[in-house]
C-alpha cells in the first residue's frame, strides 16, 4: 500500500492493462501477502547462515531451491 503504488503513473498503466486488478492488502495482514510468504521461506531455507563463495553459488542454490519447493509455496 505504498504511495508510489498509487501514483498516476501506475493508475495509468493499470487502465491500459484491464486484465490486470491491484488488490490493496491491510498492511497489518502480512499473512495474506504471497509474495511475502515465498521471500520469508526463501530466506530460512536457503539464505540464513549461509556463506555463498560467488553470486553464482548464490543464485545456483537459489535455483534449486524454487526447482524443488516452488511449487508447494503458492
């Protein structure tokens, strides 16, 4: 519900893409929050204590992770 989410220019492409709906979330309902959801399971399972040597082991497990458990996240 941030202020630039509602701001003419995002208003404007909204009306260009009427398939598209924005759902305003209370901000006190993060469980509702899917995206949220995904980055808090991501973080305990793959980037907490962690010690990545590159960016692309980072991104390898990262990867791997979403291979393995993205689909039971939604």
């Amino acid at each position: 519900n941030w202020s630039a989410h509602k701001s003419h220019d995002v208003k404007v492409w909204n009306d260009l893409h009427p398939r598209m709906h924005l759902v305003y979330l209370p901000s006190n309902a993060s469980f509702l929050n899917k995206i949220a959801r995904v980055f808090a399971f991501l973080s305990r399972d793959v980037l907490q204590n962690s010690n990545f040597q590159t960016v692309r082991e980072a991104m390898e497990r990262i990867s791997n992770y979403f291979e393995k458990e993205g689909s039971i996240m939604v």
